[in-house]
C-alpha cells in the first residue's frame, strides 16, 4: 500500500471504513476470503474455524477440476497454507491439526485435479514446512513426530509426501530424528525410499561422511557409477562443512563434457574461494564465461581480477561475444555488461545486411528501449522495424497488435535520430511498409488512428 492511499485510510472514520471493507467484501470471493481471514487473524480459534471450513470445503468437493480451473483452485489451497501460517507463533497446535487435516485429504484431491502445472507438489511443501514449524512451536512430542513423520512418509500413493522429510528438518534435529531412524531399521521401507530417508536424517544432523556412505550404497544398490549429480550434492555439503579440499578432490570425477559442468564448476570456485585460492577461482569462472558466454561469470570474474587483468579481460570478452554463432546471445550480453557502442555497432551492421529478422522479440523490444535510454536512438529504431517487417513478411496476424506497437515505438525513438546513416527515415519506411503489405488490412486497422502520426 502506498504512503497516500495509508494517509488516507488513517483519516476515515471508523463508520467509513468499515463502509469501505463491506463494499469489498462484497465485491468477490477472492477479496472476501482475503478480509475474513485478515480479521480473523487476531482471534486464533476464529481462524483455526474459518481455515478448516475451507478445508471441509475441499475435502467435500465432488467435480473436477480441469487445467483451466486449476489455478483458481491453486488460490484456494493458497489461502488455507496463509491460514496456517499465522497460525503458527500463536496456536501451534491448531496449526498442527490443520496441517495433518490437509495431508489427509490429499489423496481425493489428487484424483478430482489436472496438476499439470504442478501446483500440488508445491503446495503441500508449503504444508510440510509450515507443519515442520508448528511442531517445533509446540514442542511437541519427538516420539509423536517421528511416528507421525514415518507414517505419512511411507504411504506416498500419489507422489507428495515423498517430500514431508526434507521439509521436517526443524523436527528432525529437535528429536525426531533417532525415532525415523529406529523404525527405518525395524520397519524397512523399500531400499530408496529408506536410503533417501536415512540421506535426510544425515542432512539434519549435518552428518556429511554419512550421507556420503549412503550414497554410496545407493550407487552400489542400482549398480552403476556414482553420477555428476550425486558428486554435486556430496561437494555441496562438503564445502558448507569447510571441508572444501575433499570438494574438489570429489568436483575432479566429473567429466568436462558431463550436464552437470555447470554446476561443478560453481561449486569448484565455492571450494578455491574456501581455500583462499582467488587466482583458480578466477581462471575457473572465466573458463566457464568462454564456454557460455554468461554475463554472471564475466562480472564475478572482473569483482576479483585486478585492474589490468579488468582491461584484457574487457577487450577479450567483446571479442567473443562477436565471435559468437549467436546473434541473440552477443547482444543479450553485451547488454548485460552495458558495452552500448558495441551493441550499436552490431545492430547497424547487420540491418544493412538484412539479418536483424530472427524472431529475437522479447529480446529486442527490451533492448530497443534500453538503447533509447541510452541516446542510440538509430539502433533502437532498427530493432523494432526489424520486429515490424518480421511479422508482416511472415503475415503472422496474430501477432499483429504487437507489430502495430512496434511501429509506435519505432515513430517514437525516430524523433530523436539526427543521422540516419544511409538508413531510410520514418517516413519513408511508412511508406514502404504501405507500399508491400497494402492489403494486411488487419495490421492496418490495428495501427489505425496512429497512422497518420506515424508518417510524420
């Protein structure tokens, strides 16, 4: 809320505000749910009561929900777990009720929802987080958590609950740990489900020579090398234990050519920065740069580089950004690191030779308005005519109110060129454009009372 709209809501009188609240409240559910739940807030059971009719309200729900209803449906969901939330610090065990109430149902949710989207899964990690919370809030019993926690953990039919462990790490290490793992070893659950289990309970302990001995049992249960994955998430651990020596020692098994080069990569830098080896952490974040020309290596390069290394390493980088196969790739980073006169030069060139018209549109569009920010004004005109004649050669008349803008921006930054560069002038490219495409009436009509501002 803005500092006036608040000024003047202090102002009201309280016959007034509540006139506002009522006008509100009626307007639609969304709003009303949003003020009902607000109010109750300050009444904990009032809330405990609001929060589990809407839950009864969708345990009671008998018809599906198609992928178009879903995100309404996500709302609803949303609104139960903001709920429980401020539930927690002040009733934590209704908070735990409500929790456990949702966790119940989510098996008939499950079979009434379209979850393409996915919004299921991160909902309910929501859930088990808040549940996780609540249960420290209460302090309740460790014996009651484990038990609780193993039992919704090995009855997962739909793919949910799977992740109830990972977000109980609050519980786990409050007690609940020793209990999980005792009944992992009297009542095994099938071998990953108990290996995953066991991996959490060491995360929660911050045991990482366990967790690296289950992976290892994990490697030997399914019979083949430990993957680049695996090795991430060991070094991961590794290096928040300051044990970054052995990070790298593990980070060296994988291959350049892995999926996960990335990722070891930033890991290696994290485990040299430990080390206190600046230099390596250097040469290995501009490896990285040269191999995806990523602005983010580039410039945590420069932050530890030296003045003189900042220069070579300037010069080098526009050099490969102009090498690159890709021309969306070289101006998305040469406007990363704001390099204006390159990026112009590179624009200018290539609308000569009639290669601007890739389809790069949300690219151009935000570069075309930075470069007018920056007074080059030629160059921000050339991408948005090349966004223009895109769709009009492609006759793509779906896209064509966004053409028509285009053109808008295009008459807009015109006004500012004083040299043209042997490029043809607004008007001139109206004229053209009316000229070839005189009978896309449909993009016409959408430039419509703009076109004769647009010639000018």
């Amino acid at each position: 809320m803005n500092k006036a709209l608040k000024n003047t809501l202090v102002q009201l009188s309280q016959d007034q505000l509540i006139h506002v609240i009522e006008k509100a409240h009626g307007s639609n559910k969304i709003c009303q749910t949003i003020i009902e739940q607000s109010i109750a807030a300050y009444n904990p059971k009032e809330l405990y009561k609001l929060t589990n009719k809407a839950i009864t309200g969708i345990k009671n729900g008998t018809r599906f929900i198609g992928y178009r209803e879903s995100y309404e449906f996500a709302e609803k969901l949303d609104y139960i777990n903001e709920g429980i939330e401020e539930l927690v610090p002040q009733a934590p065990d209704l908070a735990i009720k409500l929790c456990q109430r949702m966790i119940e149902i989510d098996g008939s949710i499950c079979e009434r929802v379209d979850d393409s989207s996915g919004f299921l899964s991160d909902f309910y990690i929501t859930t088990y987080s808040l549940l996780d919370r609540a249960f420290v809030a209460a302090k309740s019993d460790a014996l009651l958590v484990g038990n609780y926690l193993y039992e919704v953990y090995s009855h997962d039919d739909y793919g949910l609950r799977g992740y109830i462990l990972e977000n109980a790490k609050k519980s786990l290490r409050a007690g609940a740990d020793n209990v999980l793992e005792n009944l992992l070893a009297s009542q095994p659950l099938a071998d990953y489900e108990n290996l995953n289990a066991l991996k959490t309970i060491a995360d929660a302990r911050g045991d990482v020579d366990a967790y690296i001995g289950l992976v290892k049992q994990d490697e030997q249960r399914i019979g083949r090398p430990l993957s680049g994955q695996s090795i991430c998430e060991i070094a991961k651990r590794l290096n928040a234990a300051f044990r970054s020596e052995e990070a790298i020692c593990w980070l060296d098994k994988i291959d350049q050519d892995s999926h996960h080069y990335s990722q070891k990569i930033q890991l290696l830098v994290e485990a040299y920065l430990l080390e206190g080896n600046e230099t390596k952490a250097r040469e290995l974040l501009w490896e990285r740069f040269e191999r995806h020309l990523h602005a983010d290596d580039y410039l945590a390069y420069l932050k530890r580089a030296t003045g003189i290394e900042q220069e070579v390493a300037q010069s080098k980088a526009i050099e490969l950004a102009k090498e690159c196969a890709s021309l969306d790739s070289t101006l998305a980073f040469l406007e990363n690191i704001q390099a204006w006169d390159e990026v112009e030069a590179i624009i200018i060139n290539h609308a000569k030779a009639n290669t601007l018209n890739n389809g790069g549109y949300s690219l151009y569009r935000k570069l075309s308005t930075s470069l007018a920010h920056q007074g080059k004004d030629l160059s921000a005109v050339l991408l948005r005519r090349a966004l223009v004649d895109n769709v009009l050669f492609k006759a793509q008349s779906r896209y064509y109110h966004y053409a028509a803008s285009d053109l808008k921006k295009a008459h807009d930054f015109s006004k500012a060129v004083t040299d043209w560069k042997g490029f043809a002038t607004h008007q001139s490219f109206i004229q053209t454009l009316q000229t070839q495409h005189a009978r896309k009436y449909a993009f016409w009509s959408k430039v419509g009372d703009h076109a004769d501002s647009l010639e000018k």
